[in-house]
C-alpha cells in the first residue's frame, strides 16, 4: 500500500471493514437458522467461532481505518454494513432480498450516515468515575428490560428485533467505554482502567450474544439493521450528553440529523414489516409461480411462517360441490425458538 494517501488508505479499511462485519453476520444468522442448539452461545459450532472472528476482524479494521482517517468519514462508512449484506447473502446463501427489504436497508443506511456525518467530536471530555458507573447500571439495567420483553413477545420477527436492539445498546456502550479507555490509558499504569475493560469486555460479551440470538426466526436484514443503527446512535446519543459533543452547523445541523434519525427508524420499520408480511398476502402469478409461492417466497428467501396464535382460514373449494367448504382454525403455531 505504498503510495496510497492515508485518506484513501483509511476509506478502503473502513469498507472491508464493513464487508467482515456483513460476512458474520451472514454466518451468524446461517448458524441460527440451522442450529437446533443453544439461542445465545452455540459454542459447538466452528461456524459461529469463525463469525466471531470476523466481528473481531472488521473492528480491527475499523479502529485501523480511524488511524488513517476523520472518525466523519469513518463512522459514516459503517453504515454501510447492511447494504454490503444484502447482495453477499445472495450470492453466497442464496438469501434473496425483495424490494421492501431494499428500500428499508437504504433508507436505514442513508439515515445513519447522515447522523454520524453530522456528529462533531469537538469540545469532547473525559468520563468521571461516576458517570462510568451510573452509564453501566443504566446500561445493564436497559439491556436486561429489553432482555426481559423479547421474551414476551409472541411474534419472533419482532422478538429478535428487541433482541437486536439489546446488542445494540451493548455494543454502543462498549464502544464509548473503549473511547474512554483510550483517552485515559497510559503506559505508566496500563492496569489502571481495569474496571473500565472489565465493563467493557462483559459489554462487547453480551452484545455478541444478543445478536446471535436475535437472528433466530427473523432472517438476516432487520435484526443487522437493527444492530448497526442502534450501536453508533446510542454512542452518539451518550457523546452529546457526557461528552460534550455537538452536532455541526448549529441549529439547522441539529434538525438535519433529527430527520436522518427519522429516515433510519423509516427503514427499520420497513425492515421489520418485510419479515412480517405472510407469503399469502403476496400477489401470485400461477400455480408454482409468483411472489407468495415457492421456497424463494420472502424477501430472503424463506416462505413466511405463521406466528403463535395465527389462525388459518381456507375458504370455499371453487365448483359445483359447496358441502367442501371448509374452515380450519389452528390451535396454534409453535413460532421456532
């Protein structure tokens, strides 16, 4: 790489970057889609190590792309993760995605580079002791009632949603904890912020855990989109108001990143719906064929799956014999765990 401007130098690291993390999540949910093991940890698997790896990988990357380059061109960049998944889960898996999941993936990218773009890191202080342990326990105390409603949600699209959420905020936290590490660690006393890590590797733990699992029963793009706009806006949100930091261009700044924020929840909501909506509800085209048929039916690929407690109605039988009707009421649908 001799030659090569540190500018560019930090934009390709910052988009291989983006690619590993896109490529584990693609075996995270691959894992979670096959594995009739463990949610949260399915340590048995080679594949789910190597996930880890990947995620390990892509935040080397990251912090060697912020070396070279501004953290507003950087961060930004991430954001990218979510569209790079799309086309490499096709490719690679054969997970299609339909047009909705597009839309929502662009608009949940859009939105998120906008807001990072306009997050200024000026003015920036260091954390106290006490704001490091009242940020935990707000923390931990935020993860666990997210934790806590997942599980009473009967829908698994919107149960993994939560879930992804969960690891966002984890992984957010954990990313302002390493900025304080950072800022404070000295070669002098390299022990002394061993409270700090040790927060912050439970963090980074918890968070790895929640995503994983929050790819069971939803498919790839809502979950990771999810994860990707709640991680840098929850370490956003907490840099503006323990940091010091601001938004740029002053008042017209803040309203333009209120209205990307708006365009990134657009599209986790257009995300979430694409999982949502039943193959049946699809226009088909014949028999074998259309949107709502088939093993490509769903924007990944996956045919819809009733939830618990969906009924099921089939209607009357066309012809001449009317005593075939019949109406069907399922009990319920056990929803994969």
């Amino acid at each position: 790489m001799e030659g090569m401007s540190p500018l560019l130098l930090s934009v390709l690291l910052a988009l291989v970057s983006a690619v590993a993390y896109a490529a584990a999540a693609i075996v995270q949910e691959r894992v979670a889609a096959s594995a009739a093991g463990p949610r949260y940890a399915p340590l048995r698997s080679p594949a789910w190590w190597g996930s880890v790896l990947l995620n390990g990988l892509g935040a080397a990357l990251h912090v060697a792309a912020l070396a070279y380059g501004p953290l507003s061109l950087v961060q930004p960049l991430g954001a990218l993760t979510i569209v790079f998944a799309l086309p490499m889960a096709a490719l690679f898996v054969g997970r299609r995605a339909g047009s909705r999941a597009w839309r929502g993936a662009v608009m949940a990218t859009a939105g998120l580079a906008g807001l990072l773009s306009l997050t200024s890191g000026a003015e920036a202080r260091a954390l106290s002791d006490g704001d490091r342990w009242l940020l935990a326990g707000c923390t931990f105390g935020v993860v666990a009632a997210l934790f806590a409603a997942a599980h009473l949600i009967g829908r698994s699209v919107l149960r993994s949603v939560v879930l992804a959420a969960a690891a966002g905020v984890s992984f957010g936290i954990a990313s302002v904890f390493t900025k304080s590490v950072a800022e404070e660690w000295t070669s002098s006393a390299p022990l002394a912020e061993w409270t700090a890590l040790l927060v912050l590797s439970a963090l980074a733990v918890t968070g790895l855990l929640l995503s994983q699992a929050s790819y069971r029963g939803a498919g790839l793009a809502a979950p990771l989109a999810t994860v990707t706009v709640v991680n840098p806006v929850v370490a956003a949100a907490v840099g503006l108001t323990l940091f010091g930091e601001s938004f740029r261009y002053g008042a017209a700044g803040t309203v333009a990143a209120l209205i990307s924020g708006a365009v990134a929840a657009g599209g986790l909501i257009q995300l979430t719906l694409d999982r949502m909506t039943p193959a049946g509800s699809l226009p088909a085209s014949g028999p074998g064929g259309g949107r709502g048929s088939g093993p490509g039916a769903g924007s990944e690929g996956d045919p819809a799956r009733p939830e618990v407690g969906q009924g099921v109605d089939v209607g009357a039988v066309p012809g001449t014999r009317p005593y075939l009707e019949v109406q069907v009421r399922s009990r319920a649908v056990a929803g994969r765990a």
